[in-house]
C-alpha cells in the first residue's frame, strides 16, 4: 500500500475516534449527541457533563488532528499527502466510521491539526478566538470568527501559499458543516434584538 494512502486511512481512523461519546458514557452513561447542542465536542462534554470532562475530550481532540499530521509526516510523504491526511482526521471527526459516521463538527481536531502546520499562526488565532468567547460566552460563534481569520494569520507569519489554500478548503468545509448554526445564531440574534427592542418601547 502507498504511504500516502496509507497516511489517509491513519487519519481517517484517529478522527473516528469518538471521543465525547466515550467520556460521557463513561462518566453519566447517556450519548452526548442526544443531548445540548448534540455536538459530539468538548464544548458540549464540558456544558452537559463538566468540565473536567470537556477539557479531556478537547485535548484528545486536539491530538487526533496533531497526530494525523505528525504520522504523515514522519512517513516522508509529499506535502499533499499530509494535508490530506489532516483533512481525513477532519472528516473522521465528523463522520466516524467507529460511531455510526454521526460525529463533532471538528473544531479541536482543527487546532491540533494547525498547531503542527503553523503553530503561530494557529495560537493567534485561539488568542482571537478566546476574547469574543469570554465576552459573549458563544464558542461556536467565536470559533467560526477565528478560523475566518486564520487563512490570513498563515499569509502573514508562514508566507505559504499551499497552507493558506488548505486552510481555505477547511474554513469552506466548515462553513457548509455548520450552516445549521449559523442559521441559528442569527435567528436568536434577531429574535434577541426583537426583544430589546419591545422593552424599549415599553420602558417610553
């Protein structure tokens, strides 16, 4: 089997490992994507199980990503192979096969994938991440900003072309696997303002 195909399926099976879904059986015996946002993340682990938990399932998140691309690249393949490699951890994440292919959005196995490629760039990004998060409390808001900026973060500090285009596909795959979220924050940005609005006009 070529190395590169094989740095794939490497990938593809650390992503799948669910993660959530095993620290929340083991900790309250429910699945975690039955319950909350039912996003099989850390930040659902951390909001319907605790902290702790949340943390755990982030940081093994974090290493999925980090391990895909570490493997790739201690198996001497072409630059491609690797991100492909990351990208299959990505939708591993996702889709895992070891969880009825019904997984996180992959936020974590992010990080851990651009903390190897671009690890400056990648920690601004948390950086950016962090204040509209403790501001407002919304990760997935505050997520999806960051990762908007990261492709810019990579041109400025690593000057690389084919990093920045690999990060682009990643913020599209994203984008499309969080639409339903996205609808959502501005549904409950409108209806929120809809209500400031009413209390206005009765405080006159």
């Amino acid at each position: 089997m070529p190395l590169g195909i094989l740095s794939i399926i490497i990938g593809y099976l650390l992503g799948s490992i669910p993660t959530a879904y095993i620290v929340s059986r083991i900790r309250k015996g429910i699945d975690i994507r039955n319950i909350g946002s039912r996003n099989m993340g850390g930040a659902n682990v951390m909001r319907e199980i605790g902290a702790r938990e949340g943390v755990l399932v982030g940081l093994i998140d974090i290493a999925k990503g980090a391990g895909a691309i570490l493997i790739a690249q201690a198996l001497n393949i072409s630059e491609l192979w690797v991100f492909g490699a990351g990208f299959a951890a990505l939708v591993g994440h996702n889709f895992p096969v070891f969880a009825r292919f019904r997984g996180g959005r992959g936020s974590a196995t992010i990080i851990g994938i651009f903390l190897v490629l671009a690890p400056e760039a990648m920690l601004i990004t948390l950086v950016v991440v962090a204040i509209p998060f403790f501001t407002t409390r919304k990760f997935g808001a505050a997520i999806l900003i960051g990762f908007a900026l990261l492709p810019l973060f990579i041109w400025l500090l690593e000057g690389w072309l084919a990093l920045v285009r690999y990060a682009l596909v990643i913020d599209v795959f994203m984008l499309i696997r969080n639409l339903s979220g996205i609808k959502q924050i501005v549904a409950k940005g409108i209806i929120e303002d809809m209500i400031h609005d009413g209390q206005r006009k009765k405080i006159k």
